[in-house]
C-alpha cells in the first residue's frame, strides 16, 4: 500500500520505476511485491553472503548506490 501511495504521489508507475535499497526483508521484498525492478546495494545492512538465505532474489546486486549512476538516462 506504501509503495502504490508513493508511485501514486510521484505520477510513477511499476513498469519504470526501481527500489533500491540495502535490506533484503524490507526494501527489496517490498519493491517486488509492488512489481518494481529491486536494486539491492551492499553498502548497508545485507552483505553479499547472506542473500542466499531468503527465498527471493533482487533484480540487481550492485556494490554501492555509485554503482548506479551510469545505469541512469
């Protein structure tokens, strides 16, 4: 409901718009659960190893949120 506010507020749409964010059991799960392109950047909380651990998979693991700059248009 938070995301589809938010999209809403922002005249966004799943189909063009990302979660990026550094926490699998937040961030990433409630972006694919919104239908949104997950980023998950590990200069946070989740650490490479232990993406393994939950059922699901981000889009993209990136190293940082730097990573991302030359992905923007």
């Amino acid at each position: 409901m938070m995301m589809r506010s938010a999209l809403n507020a922002i005249d966004g749409h799943s189909e063009t718009t990302a979660m990026i964010g550094d926490r699998m059991d937040t961030d990433i799960v409630s972006g694919m659960e919104a239908g949104l392109y997950t980023i998950l950047v590990l200069s946070g909380v989740t650490a490479r190893g232990s993406i393994d651990r939950f059922p699901f998979r981000p889009s993209m693991v990136a190293d940082s949120v730097a990573d991302l700059i030359p992905l923007i248009d």
